[in-house]
C-alpha cells in the first residue's frame, strides 16, 4: 500500500509542478489552486508512504518521479528543448530511483 501512495503522491508532484509552471508565479487562480491541492494531496500520500517506508527511499522516488515526469511533460506539452546532456541527466535520475527501491527490499 505504501509503494501505491509514493506512486500517486510522485503523480501529483508532476501535477503540481506543471500547475506551478503554468500559474505564471501564482497570478492565474486555476492553475494556482491547481497547484495548491495537488501539493496538499502530494504531501500527505507522502507522509503516509513514509510510514513504513524508509525516508531516503520514499524521498528519493518520490522527487525522481516528480523529476522526470516534469521533464516529460516540460518536453511533450510544453515544447521544452530537448538534447543529450537533458537525456543523461533524466537517466541518471531513473537509475537512482531503480536502485534505490531495489535497495529497500
């Protein structure tokens, strides 16, 4: 169950990441309260995956998803530029993520 609510709370922190993005520094209110419950809901799926889960874990591929899930959406929604270093670096961070929950058993 815990992994389940570090899944959804990593979904939200692309949500809320995106809705921050497209709020233009909070002065659009959609995308603003967008961002503010999707963070409130990310936070607490959070908290309760960090019940059983180890914190550098549940940390660690809670901010991964967020990462390159931003990434993603940065690229194919909001036609962000795209080059090798960006790819490595999205990689990398998907690597960190393998390896940590691998570490968790």
């Amino acid at each position: 169950m815990a992994w389940i609510a570090l899944l959804f709370a990593g979904l939200l922190e692309i949500v809320w990441a995106t809705g921050m993005k497209l709020s233009d520094g909070f002065t659009r209110l959609i995308p603003s309260l967008v961002t503010l419950v999707t963070m409130a809901l990310s936070f607490w799926l959070l908290s309760v995956a960090m019940r059983t889960l180890p914190l550098g874990t549940a940390y660690t591929i809670w901010t991964g998803i967020g990462a390159v899930g931003s990434f993603l959406v940065g690229i194919l929604v909001l036609g962000e530029p795209v080059n090798a270093m960006r790819l490595l670096a999205a990689v990398l961070i998907v690597s960190g993520m393998v390896l940590m929950k691998l570490s968790a058993s």
